[in-house]
C-alpha cells in the first residue's frame, strides 16, 4: 500500500476518532488534538481545525461558541447525521477489523 493510501486511512481514522468523542459529549479543538495525540496522531491546528470546519459543513458535527475565562470557546458535538456515519464507520471497520486482522473471510 502506498504512503497515499495510508495517509488516507489515517484522515479517516481521526474523522472516526473525532465523531466517536463528539456523539459521547461537546468537545473543543485543543482538547481533542491531545486526545488523538495519545492515539499516536500528531495533527497541527492548521490540520485539526480545517478538518473540524469541514465535518461542520458537511452536518457531521454542530458548533456552539461559549465564552470561558474571557475567551471563546468553540464546542463541537455530532448531529444524526454524524451519528449515522459513526454507525457506518463502526460495520465498515468491524468488517476489516474480521478479514484483515483476524483473517475471517466475509460472510464466515
């Protein structure tokens, strides 16, 4: 497998990582590059947060700004939307997770 396709793997596993946390509750950027960073993702803010708008406007996730300690705040959580695609995610990497990992053929 090439370098691209790994690294499209990996964009798809942070966009999995970042809907899995915003369907259990509101999180915020800096928070969740910590997060993935303890997966082994080391994201700039210049990746992070483009990536945050787009899965906003894609109706994956809503924003809410809230002012904390005189600065704002914003807050990501799924939509159903999201939660529909973090549904899709989970099959899809059962699935792979079966063949790949444990060598199960489909439908075995």
């Amino acid at each position: 497998m090439g370098g691209m396709a790994l690294r499209d793997l990996e964009l798809g596993a942070i966009r999995v990582h970042i809907l899995y946390h915003a369907a259990r509750g509101p999180v915020y950027g800096s928070w969740m590059a910590r997060e993935l960073e303890r997966h082994g993702y080391r994201l700039s803010y210049g990746t992070l947060y483009p990536a945050l708008h787009r899965m906003e406007e894609e109706g994956l996730l809503r924003r809410e700004e809230r002012v904390e300690g005189g600065r704002v705040r914003k807050y990501y959580t799924a939509t159903e939307r999201g939660l529909d695609e973090l549904e899709r995610a989970r099959r899809i990497i059962r699935e792979l997770y079966r063949e790949v990992v444990e060598g199960v053929e489909p439908g075995g």
